[in-house]
C-alpha cells in the first residue's frame, strides 16, 4: 500500500509588518516566521478508485473543494495528470482561523506527500512556486524554520535559527478572519513600523531583551481593538515571565517566548484555569525541515 504520515507544523510571526496594498489586493508585507513544535496530522493513502476523500476529526471544516488540503491535492492531480485517487485523513490541532497557518501548513503537507507517492521529483522550488497558487504561506509552509518572507509572503530568506525558547500560546474564544483583518488595515495611517532588520540582528546575536524590545506585528493595530482579550492576554504572560508577548499573524493566538521552563508551565496551568483562552499550547522553535 502507498501512504504517508505526515506532521504539518503551525507558525507563528516574530514580527510583521505591512508595506501597503498592491494593485491587485494583495498586501505587500515583511514577516520574520518561525515553526512551532504544534502539528496537524495528516494520513495520505494512494487508491485505485480516483477522485480525493477527505476525513477530518472537525465537524465544521469543509472537506470539498473548499478545504485547502483538497485544493493542494487537486492542483496536483490536474498539474501532472494522475489517475489513481487519494484518501486523506486530516486530524486538525492547530487552532483554525488563528493566525498559526493551520489550512496553509496542511495544504503544503498534502504537496509535499504527493511529490513523494508518485515520484514526481519536484524540487523544493518548485513545489513552492506551485504552492503560492493556494495561498500567500504555503511556500514558508513548505520551507519551514526562521525565515525572512516578503512580496505577499512568499519571496523567503532562510534566517539564522531563532534561539531556543519556550514559546506558550494562547488562542482567545474567538476567530478572526484574515480578509477581516487586511480588509481594516489602514497603512497609510499606522504611526510606526516594526524595526524587522533590528529584530532579525537581535535574533542572529540570540539576545532576547532586544527581540522582545524590537518585536512588533502592524495587524494588532486592527485585531486589538475589535478583540481587547488579546491584549489581556499579552499583560498577562507579560506578568507572568514572558520575555515577550505578542499576537501572531493576523490573530487572535497570543504567543509568549519564555526563556524560563518553569514560568511557562506555570503560566500555560494559569491560562487553561483562567477561561481567557479557548486553545493553550507549550512548544519551542521547532527548525525540522521537510
Ligand atoms: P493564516 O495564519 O495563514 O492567516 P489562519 O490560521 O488564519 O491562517 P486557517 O486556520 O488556515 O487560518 O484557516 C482559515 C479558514 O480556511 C477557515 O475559515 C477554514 O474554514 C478554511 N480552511 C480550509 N481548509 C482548511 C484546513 N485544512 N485547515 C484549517 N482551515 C481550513
């Protein structure tokens, strides 16, 4: 039997900044992203029988055409004319609608899988240039680690690794629309932008008070205020040890990076008790590559 078990990572951004939106919508952005040690699972079967199945353990996540893994495998399956059919099961972990990358990390996952059960020989490249038609992450997705990402997302720099830490996050009893998010951002009058190379220096010399100094995502400007929770929950581990706090992508998940095992387990208990956050997960920087 052809099958594959595969592990698609969630990501969290370091910093983020907006440049302004483009001519066709898109927004041009600088993102420093990092892997997490938070994963989705997928198990990919090869059958005789064509067309693509999809099972996942979310009542509410589509499984047709709408979901991202089918998109990714359907891209594929035109692309390079394969007969046979695909089994996906697709067990979701990674918070949907919350800034962590979820659908663009499966979907990378399901190309990834695809170029090794049928011998494709797609180069990393490639399968990123394939992977920036579903959507801005997926090529970061496909590359994983600390990594630079601009144009909308997808032009990547591998960076030094980012430091060991703990990272705790956090994902408020709320989802947040990405389109939502874009849609309010009003660059023109954002009154700063994040330092992205100051932080990026920092980061390569793994001095932590300055990334946490240097740390910034534009999108809070707009996510905050709608959701004041996420604010809370930055004081929150701010007053519990965090060296830094800050939302991810385009929200609502808070990530706090620990430098202290200790306060970011007592933190993570705290958070679970304390009903602010629907989603509380421990990791680390995770730099495996595919
Ligand atoms: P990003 O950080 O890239 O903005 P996100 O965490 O905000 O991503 P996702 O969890 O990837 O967002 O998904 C957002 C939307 O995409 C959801 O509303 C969901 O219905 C849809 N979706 C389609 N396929 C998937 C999938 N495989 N996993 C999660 N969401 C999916």
């Amino acid at each position: 039997m052809r099958e594959l078990r595969l592990r698609a990572l969630a990501k969290i951004n370091l910093a983020l900044d907006v440049l302004g939106k483009r001519e066709d919508g898109y927004h041009d952005v600088r993102m420093v992203m990092q892997t997490l040690n938070i994963f989705d699972k997928l198990n990919i079967k090869v059958t005789k029988e064509p067309g693509i199945r999809i099972v996942t353990n979310l009542s509410y996540l589509p499984v047709n055409e709408n979901n991202l893994v089918y998109k990714a495998a359907k891209l594929l399956v035109d692309e390079f004319e394969i007969k046979e059919g695909l089994d996906i099961d697709l067990y979701k972990y990674i918070p949907v609608a919350a800034g962590m990358a979820g659908g663009s990390s499966d979907a990378a996952a399901v190309i990834f899988a695809i170029n090794k059960l049928f011998h494709l020989g797609l180069t990393l490249d490639r399968m990123m240039e394939l992977g920036v038609k579903i959507g801005a992450d997926v090529p970061y997705c496909l590359m994983r680690g600390t990594a630079l990402a601009e144009g909308i997302g997808e032009r990547l720099t591998r960076l030094p690794a980012c430091p060991q830490c703990f990272v705790l996050i956090a994902k408020p009893p709320v989802n947040v629309s990405t389109k939502f998010v874009y849609g309010n951002l009003k660059v023109d009058e954002l009154s700063s932008h994040p330092d992205v190379d100051g932080f990026i220096e920092a980061m390569a010399a793994g001095d932590f008070n300055g990334m946490a100094n240097l740390m910034g995502n534009v999108l809070e400007s707009v996510t905050i205020p709608a959701y004041p929770i996420i604010d809370q929950i930055k004081q929150f581990m701010m007053e519990r040890g965090a060296v830094g706090a800050m939302m991810s992508g385009s929200g609502p998940t808070v990530f706090g990076l620990y430098t202290d095992l200790t306060a970011a387990k007592q933190t993570f208990y705290e958070l679970k008790k304390s009903h602010m956050a629907a989603v509380v997960y421990l990791s680390d920087v995770y730099n495996v590559t595919y």
